[in-house]
C-alpha cells in the first residue's frame, strides 16, 4: 500500500485513549507533555476515545501493543466481544489496519477499515484507507466493479468532509502533525477518487483528482499518483505536459522497482512523440543574388 508509513510518523493515535476509574479521569497520553517542537494545539474534532474503567483500559492497552497485524487484529477482537460497547475498539481495529496496510495485505486492510467504519462511520482515516483499497483492488474483471467504486468514491467523497470534522487529535500535538495528518488524509481521498475515474476512462476528471491529490500534500507526492497523473495527460494527448510529469515520476522513483520501470517506460514513450511531433525547424530562406 502507498505510504502507509507515513500515518505512524505523523502522529501515534494509539496512545489517544485515556482512562477513567473510580470517577477520576487521567489525561489523554498525548496531552501529558509539552511537545519539545511546534506549536501545540487544543483537541481537534471528536474528543479522544475514553476508558470507562481500569480493567478495559488494562486490556487496552496489552491489545494494543507490537506491530503483528494477525496478533493485533486478534487483540482487537478479543477487547470488543468482552467490551462491546467501549470507545477504545476504535483504536484497537485502527492500529490493525494500518499494520495490515503496512504489510501490504489488501484484504485485511479493507477488513478492518470496515469493522472501525462499522463503529464509527465518520473516521476519515478509515473512509479514505478503504477507498484507496477498493480504487487499486478492484478489477475490470469484477462483477461488482460498479458498486464498488461508486462506494469507494462516497467514501473519499465522505473523508474530505469529515477531515474537518471527525479528526481525533489529543490536546498538546504539535499543529504541524495536525496539518500533515489532514493533508495526508486528502490526498488519499482525492487519489482514490482519481484512481477510479482513470480505470473509468474519464481522463479529464481523474486529471483534476490526481492533481488535487499532489497539490494537497507536496511534500511527500505519491509516485503512483505522479505516473498515473501523466498517464492521464498523456491519454487526452497532452504530451508536453504529459512528459513533465512523467519526468518527476522518474525523479522519485528507483529503476527497476515496478513503478519506478513504468515511469521510465511512460517517460521514453512521451519523449519520442515529442519529438515526432515538433516539427523540423525550416530551412534558411535563401538570399536573393546580389546586383
């Protein structure tokens, strides 16, 4: 899956729980310290998910620990049948997917990004996360194609909303996380809704989408985005344009990975239209013979 990595750099939700025991509430974990850079910033959105005793936040937390994703998925659905009803399943299904993502397990990412949407069907990470599976899994083949993408795009249509909204993001996380966080969510969104539109052949549309998609997080371009951006320029016979493109595809890829080999195929596709279609300069004009 496309950066999947980045969501655990940019903040820890896990630790967003807190607890409450005997009528006293401890602080979230992100909001216990003063973040040594950046400027910290109130709760953003939903408030953090919260224990309603210690025995539930105890279980939580042993969960929730390492990064196995069958380990963690069994966790998850161990807390949930003793604790149907508790706030933390959340975090528990979310940590699950995204180590599910990180392992590049398609189907078990999807999985668990519906059992969270299942409690909470305004989770941005998770509408978006879901979306991105179905717009890359999904086959011409399929007999469901339709459906799925339809769902896929309310999805993301869905996360660019709620990002505003449904963000759970403890008190004292530096605004910079809080930012990248937002942007990386949009740029999921916006790519899957591109990613669909392309596999639909509606190349202006999945152009605007897979533009959005960069321009929202600059920082870190998805270099599939990128090629498949150029692909789309290149299929409404954009080609300078199309090369440009396909050029930072190839900027940010290595030779001989598979996105990296397409790129530089795209690249050497564009470079010779371009120069079929650049028509030879003119001949100097002879000069007319002296008197």
């Amino acid at each position: 899956m496309k950066r999947a990595a980045i969501i655990v750099g940019i903040l820890t939700i896990a630790v967003w729980a807190s607890a409450q025991t005997a009528g006293q509430s401890t602080q979230p974990a992100g909001a216990q310290t003063t973040p040594a850079t950046g400027a910290a910033t109130p709760p953003v959105g939903k408030r953090p998910p919260q224990a309603k005793t210690q025995p539930e936040f105890d279980l939580w937390k042993a969960a929730s620990a390492g990064t196995d994703p069958a380990a963690l998925e069994k966790g998850a659905e161990d807390f949930a049948a003793k604790y149907p009803d508790s706030e933390l399943r959340v975090l528990l299904y979310k940590n699950a997917m995204r180590q599910y993502q990180t392992a590049n397990n398609a189907e078990k990412t999807e999985g668990m990004g519906r059992k969270l949407l299942a409690i909470d069907g305004d989770d941005p990470e998770a509408l978006s996360t879901v979306a991105e599976v179905i717009a890359e899994k999904t086959h011409d083949s399929d007999l469901d194609k339709d459906q799925r993408f339809d769902e896929a795009i309310k999805m993301a249509q869905k996360a660019t909303q709620t990002v505003e909204t449904d963000l759970n993001v403890p008190a004292g996380t530096p605004q910079a996380n809080v930012d990248a966080y937002k942007a990386f969510l949009l740029s999921t969104a916006y790519s899957a809704i591109g990613t669909i539109e392309f596999k639909k052949e509606n190349f202006v549309a999945a152009q605007g989408d897979l533009q959005k998609s960069i321009d929202v997080f600059p920082s870190n371009p998805d270099p599939v985005v990128v090629l498949r951006l150029a692909l789309a320029l290149d299929k409404q016979d954009k080609y300078p344009d199309a090369l440009k493109v396909a050029n930072k595809a190839v900027e940010l890829t290595k030779d001989g990975t598979a996105v990296g080999t397409a790129a530089r195929r795209e690249q050497d596709r564009l470079q010779k239209l371009s120069q079929v279609s650049t028509p030879a300069p003119a001949p100097a004009a002879s000069q007319p013979p002296k008197n």
